[in-house]
C-alpha cells in the first residue's frame, strides 16, 4: 500500500495574499523505491520546473570514484543501487544538488522544498561554483556543473559592463540615502543575477520587470524627476537587452 496523502497548506504570494492548496507527500511505497511522482514538483509555492540540455553534473570523490550524468532535473542518479543518490533541482535558473541522507554527513544550507525532504534527500544545497558533500564512512565528494549552471557566469561583454556602470549608479544613490529599504537595492540584486545568468531561459527579472511595468518612471532619488526618468530609461533598456541575450 501507497499510502501517499494530501495536506492542507497555505502560503503567501509575493502580493501578500494567503493561497490553501493541497500539499502532495509521497507515500512509503514511493520512499522505499526512489520513485518520485510528478506532483512533488508542483508543490507550491516551490515549484520546481523539469529541465534538461547538454550541460553535464559531474561527481568526484576522494576516493578517485567519478560519475557523469545528463543535466537534468527532477531525476534521481544513483552512484550506487544501495545508498548513495542524488538529483538536480532548479530554482529561478539556479542549480540545486539534493543528496541521500547517506552522502548528507556535512551540513548543508537546508533549504526547504515540501516531499522532497527529510523523505527522501538529506542534504540540499548549491553550486558555489561547486557543491561539496561527505558521506557517513568520512568519504567526500565534489559535484561541479559545466558553465551556465552554476552560480557564477560573469562574461566581459557589452551587456556585462552595461549591468557594472548601472550597478556603480544605484550603490551612488544607496550610499546618500539614510539607511533602511531602498528600491536601488533590489534593482542591484536583480541586475546580478541577471548578469550571473546570461540566459533569459534560465533566470527571468520578473519583480523588477512588473515594477517597470507599473511605474513608468522609478522614483530612485526624492526632487530629481529627470534623473529618475534617466535611470529608468536606462534600466528598461538593460532588461531589453537581457531579453536577447544568450550567453551559454
């Protein structure tokens, strides 16, 4: 018997409203086998998308053990058919490394994603560039994945040095403000990871493109309508610019 079951969850969207959607958890059947149904993926508000490309996700150990496998997400790899699996996951274009309990004997970051842990992963965690995990007999591995899934994807190009100057604009305009919130902060982080990504497949602006969107001037700097629209201007562009972009 399955025994798989539906909870109750409720969670809040980016706008503040509350959502109740039933919440999938795998079942012992499901645990026992490694076999992973489609509905742990949509789980909300963590939905993690299925995919794959040419890319690589290579294991290493200190062992000289080395495993190669597809870049694919929402599967798992054996390294061995006894305890050690891992899986790829990606959230907003970024790569996640999910591993057994078994290979989960250093701490990881713990990151939270419903029927996926503790059932059947005990160690989440992420490219920075690399992954680096140990098992319970001491033995320790590194996980890398080939340019444009990790964390890290700086080119020197016309888009990257756009994105620099425009970054060096916002951090001016926090520097004078008083501290606290401040819409230039966000705009900085987004400019990054778009920079990081390079691909708008993998990592789209959402937020700051609905902020664009509704406001077709940015109010960066109180009394100065012209440099805000400047600045805005600006930053419409660089997202347009984005749009096209391909870098990996």
């Amino acid at each position: 018997m399955n025994n798989e079951k539906l909870e109750k969850l409720k969670y809040c969207d980016r706008d503040g409203c509350v959502h109740e959607k039933d919440l999938y958890l795998p079942g012992e059947e499901e645990i026992k086998n490694r076999r992973l149904d489609a509905r742990l993926f949509s789980n909300p508000p963590h939905k993690l998308e299925f995919v794959t490309d040419d890319s690589l996700l290579t294991i290493t150990n200190d062992h000289g053990e080395k495993w190669e496998f597809p870049y694919e997400t929402n599967r798992i790899f054996e390294l061995d058919n006894d305890q050690r699996y891992v899986m790829l996951i990606e959230e907003q274009g970024y790569a996640r490394l999910l591993a057994s309990a078994f290979l989960a004997e250093r701490e990881s970051a713990r990151f939270s994603y419903p029927g996926l842990k503790p059932q059947f992963f005990g160690f989440v965690d992420a490219f920075d560039p690399d992954c680096i995990f140990e098992d319970r007999n001491g033995v320790v591995y590194m996980a890398t994945v080939r340019k444009g899934k990790g964390e890290y994807v700086f080119e020197e190009d016309d888009f990257h040095k756009e994105v620099v100057s425009m970054c060096s604009k916002m951090q001016e305009i926090l520097e004078a403000q008083a501290p606290g919130p401040h819409v230039s902060r966000g705009v900085i982080l987004e400019l990054e990871y778009m920079d990081k990504k390079g691909d708008p497949s993998r990592y789209m602006p959402d937020v700051l493109m609905e902020i664009l969107e509704k406001n077709p001037v940015i109010t960066f700097v109180e009394g100065d309508p012209e440099r805000n629209e400047e600045l805005t201007r600006k930053l419409t562009e660089i997202v347009e610019d984005y749009q096209e972009l391909k870098r990996v």
